[in-house]
C-alpha cells in the first residue's frame, strides 16, 4: 500500500505544481493587463473585432474581384458574407488554446459586462451627446495614440508609412485643432495607412501567436499582442497621465465613446453563431493574421 500511496501523491504533486506555474505566469500579466486598460485600440473588445474584419473584408475586394463578380450571375447572387465565409473557411487558422477553461469563463465574463454596464453607459451617452462630439472625441484618441503606430511603423522598416503617420499627427494636431478634427483626410497624400502595433511588428519578425487567451475587460488576445500590448502601453501618452485613476478614467471615456458607434454588431454577431466563443476566437486571430500578412 506504501508505494502505491506515494505514487498517488507524487500525482497529485506533479498536478499542483502545473496548476502553479500556471497561475505564476497569468497573474503577472493580468496586472499588467489591468494597468495597461486600453492604451490603444487594437482588435480586442469583440466590437472593435467586428469593425476591423468588415474593414479587412473592404480592402481584400479588389478591382478584378468586383468585375468578375459583376459578369458571372452566379457570383451576383451571393453577399459578401457568403465570400468572407468561404475564404475563411478555407485559410482558418489553429491556435493552441490550453486555457480554454479561463478563457471560456472570461468570455462569458466579458459578454456580462458588455450587457449588463458597457452598453447601457455607450447607449445613454450616445442618447445625451451630439454626434459631432462623439466623432471629434474619437479622432483626438487615435491623433494622440500616434506614437504607438509611428514606432511600429518605423520598427518594420515602413517609412512612407511613418512618415504619413507622422505628417498626420502635424496637420490634425495643428488645423484640426488637436486633433478634434481630421483635415489630413482632405489631403491625397496623406490617407492613413494600416495602423500598425507592437503585436504586429512582433509577428512581422516572425514570432508565432503563442496561445490564445482571453482576459478579463480587454477580451481576445494571444500571447505575442498580450506581450506587444504591454510594450506599446509605454508609446501611450495616456499611460503618463497622473494620479493613476484619472488615467484609467480617461481610458474608460475612450472605451465607452468608441462602443457608442457600434452598438449592435456583437449582438448581431453573437446572434447568427453557433457557439459565439469559438467564433469569436477564429475571427479574432484571422483578423491579426491578416494584418501581419499584410505587412509584407
């Protein structure tokens, strides 16, 4: 009985310190999540998802793509869905998903507070607030978050980007009036590139996704953008905003002003899949695939 005991208990051991080392690794970054909130805005809330992948399915339909759709009348009758569908499932992409546990309970976290808080704040702000102002709010956040694009864009050698970005930032911040308005989208020359992160010049150099996670308030990530996300924390100039709670609260106005312009697509979306989790997980690393593929 001795022996068979101490190999029960050498399970049990093993099990405790896996169990460990993986909370060892999760707090660390949860912190770091937490104090980072949203000191840009990637594609992590599953609204700011939607947007960017009906904005990627916009870029990806190309000239030759519309004139073959418009001479074959087979091809008329179908939507975009129908060709975002079929791409998608054709190039889907597998990610390691070890925590699927916690990030199944943070998924289901998350689509509370959207419910329950996020979207009654976005839809009575929106209800009190004059679009103008809600647009103008939205364009002085991207303007001051350039820092986070410049960089990156410099960090994977794009210069024209860069200097776009840059050139920009001068024009918005200067006529637009700190960047309220956006009188460099008047100007050719000036149209903004592909916004650029630390995930992505991450992912152009090569490094995998990891795994995938899901954290609590800032919803889909992996392992390379949650490690990029806290590199580009420091480019935020929002991140230097004392005492700390007013950055937070400052980060939260921009949260609930961006959620005000698209109340409607997660419902839309979690209504028309089967199992809205692993929907959201596929688009999600679809979406940042595309972007890094684009990078190239």
């Amino acid at each position: 009985m001795e022996p068979r005991r101490v190999s029960q208990f050498g399970k049990v051991f093993d099990n405790m310190k896996k169990k460990q080392l993986t909370y060892i690794f999760l707090f660390p970054l949860f912190f770091i999540f937490l104090s980072t909130g949203c000191a840009h805005r990637p594609a992590t809330s599953p609204q700011a998802v939607l947007e960017d992948l009906q904005n990627d399915q916009d870029r990806q339909i190309t000239t030759d793509e519309m004139e073959h759709i418009s001479s074959d009348p087979e091809m008329k009758d179908k939507s975009d869905e129908d060709f975002f569908e079929e791409e998608f499932e054709e190039d889907k992409l597998q990610v390691a998903d070890p925590l699927f546990p916690w990030n199944r309970a943070m998924f289901h976290f998350n689509d509370k507070l959207y419910f329950w808080a996020l979207k009654p704040l976005a839809r009575g702000y929106k209800a009190v607030t004059p679009d103008f102002f809600r647009t103008g709010v939205k364009n002085f956040f991207r303007n001051i978050t350039t820092p986070i694009r410049l960089v990156n864009c410099i960090l994977q050698g794009k210069g024209n980007a860069a200097a776009i970005e840059f050139s920009r930032f001068i024009v918005n911040t200067t006529i637009g009036v700190l960047g309220f308005r956006r009188p460099a989208d008047e100007l050719p020359q000036f149209a903004p590139p592909d916004a650029e992160d630390l995930g992505q010049t991450l992912g152009n150099y090569g490094l995998g996704n990891g795994f995938y996670i899901v954290w609590p308030i800032l919803g889909p990530s992996t392992l390379r953008d949650s490690i990029g996300r806290a590199g580009d924390f420091f480019l935020d100039p929002v991140s230097y905003v004392e005492p700390t709670e007013a950055s937070l609260g400052i980060r939260g106005f921009d949260t609930v002003n961006n959620t005000s312009f698209r109340i409607g697509d997660y419902e839309s979306f979690k209504k028309s899949a089967i199992d809205p989790y692993t929907a959201l997980r596929d688009v999600y690393l679809q979406v940042r695939e595309n972007k890094i593929k684009n990078n190239f």
